[in-house]
C-alpha cells in the first residue's frame, strides 16, 4: 500500500468516477459488496486468471501482474495471482489489476521497468473504491453514528465497526481503516493508532473482535488459499487444442499438472507417471502457460 503518494483532488475524483463506472459496466449497484464476484466478474470480461501460489521474500512481495499478448485472433489479457497471499489481500490486488486494464497503464502497457508510483496510488484507490463505494461507506457511517465526524469515538468502538465492514465487504483491515481517513471521517492521529495494529496476529485486539463479530469470514479472509488453477475458458481451450491433435499426450499431461489437475480429472482414458510429469519451477510454469495457451489458440 503507497502511502507516501498523495493524490491531487482532481486525480482522486477521476479514480472515483472510473470505479463507479466499471460498477455499472459489471451490473454492481453501489451499495452491493463486490467481495469474492470479482473472480466471476473477470471472467465475464473474458480476462484469463491464473492462479498460483509464489513464495517469495517480503522484500521481493508478488501479489497479482497482468499480463496481455497479441494473437491471431486478437489480444488475450490474463491476471497471474499470487495465492500465496491472505484471500482479502487477492481480492484487493485483482481490483488492483483491473485498473491496470481499464486504463492500459502499467509495466504490461508502458514496457516501463518499474511501476510509476502515482499509477499504482491510482490503482490502490480504485480497488478501493470498486470493492466499497463512497456512498455505501458514507451510508454505513451515518447508520453507525449519526454523523460524519468521528473524533469523539473510541478506538474500541471503531475497530468494531471496521469488523464489520470487513464482514461485509471483503476489504483487508488496512484498506479500511485508510478508507476511513481518505474520505475524511477518522484524523490523522487515530488513522496512525489503527493502521499500527497488526491484524495478522491472532492476539491482537482487532484480531480478537473481527473473529469475535464474524468467525466464519475471519478464517476465509485470513486464509493463504495456496490454489494453483486456470480460468475455465483457457482449461477449455488446452482441451480442445490436445483433441484437435495440436497437443501430445505428454505436453497435455504436463500442462494440466502446472494446475493440479490429470487427464483422468477431465475424463481422458490416459496414464502416465505423475512423478515425472509435475513442474516445480515457477520459471517453468510461466513459460509453458505462455507457450501452449497463445500460441496455436483454436
């Protein structure tokens, strides 16, 4: 989260705008929690998601990267997620991507090395504003407290009321609390006090009333998940290339395993040794979903 970009007002107005429209575009009114549909919703746009757990150092951090390629049949967009991340976090870097996608900005649109720092603030507030709406966050808010200033409530009280936000709409904790004090309703001194608090450690306070307010969500939302996995429109197009003779027993063997599934799995008739067919490279992965799904696409 870049917290030391700030946005000029016309900037956080254009961000605001954009979301509401992809709302609209996706059939999400604003006061619907988007939440865990933004897997569907990118499918709907014919996105390709890839899901796979990278394991890397926290310095090197990998949440989500998309990715497009021109084809014969004209360009194909896919979102490499990184599953090894707490399931909130996943559904917050695919909003994330989506901007990317909307706006073809980024290190996929620009060849550009690094990420401009104000395009990934953008992108941060428009997964922001995509997953709780300025609207349904000022509604929330009012229905609360009766008023839109919140100096004189206690920290306690408003950690309560950030579990549920997060019950309802599938933010992680420190999105929240930044919602809070972007649209202007906690200062800066209480903002400092809740965006300290580690919400990972089950023995923290927030920790201890979200699993207390909604247990069910606390565990799905601070789950890694691990999924390794392929958009069904892409499992489907492996399939039909191996059936089209495009593809030998053992590339389509291979290429399932990259995403935990066997020919058997999808009712082929066809043996062969697991051991020697599983990647274990993230290296090896990436190449071969590049190579056996853009190229040769029926």
């Amino acid at each position: 989260m870049n917290n030391e970009i700030v946005l000029s007002e016309k900037q956080i107005d254009e961000v605001k705008q954009l979301a509401d429209e992809t709302r609209k575009l996706f059939g999400v009114y604003g006061d619907v929690p988007i939440a865990n549909d933004i897997f569907m919703l990118l499918e709907k746009k014919e996105i390709v998601l890839c899901q796979y757990p990278f394991h890397t150092e926290k310095e090197s951090h990998l949440d989500a990267n998309i990715t497009w390629f021109e084809t014969d049949y004209g360009p194909i967009t896919f979102i490499g997620l990184n599953t090894s991340l707490y399931f909130d976090e996943q559904i917050f870097a695919l909003a994330h991507e989506l901007y990317h996608y909307i706006t073809k900005s980024g290190k996929a649109y620009t060849n550009l090395d690094e990420e401009d720092k104000v395009t990934e603030k953008k992108a941060d507030r428009f997964a922001a504003e995509l997953l709780l709406s300025r609207e349904a966050l000022h509604s929330r808010v009012i229905s609360q407290f009766r008023a839109s200033n919140l100096d004189d409530v206690s920290e306690l009280r408003l950690l309560r009321f950030v579990a549920r936000l997060q019950n309802e709409w599938w933010l992680p904790y420190h999105s929240l609390v930044l919602r809070l004090y972007e649209e202007g309703y906690i200062k800066q001194n209480m903002f400092d006090n809740l965006f300290a608090i580690d919400d990972r450690n089950s023995e923290s306070r927030y920790s201890k009333i979200f699993a207390s307010v909604a247990p069910d969500c606390y565990k799905i939302l601070n789950e890694k998940t691990e999924r390794t996995g392929i958009s069904n429109q892409v499992l489907e197009e492996f399939i039909q290339n191996y059936e089209d003779g495009n593809m030998t027993d053992d590339e389509f063997v291979e290429l399932l395993s990259m995403f935990g599934k066997s020919p058997m799995d999808l009712g082929f008739d066809l043996y062969v040794d697991n051991d020697d067919m599983i990647l274990n490279s993230t290296r090896s992965w990436q190449n071969g979903f590049q190579a056996h799904t853009f190229s040769e696409v029926q």
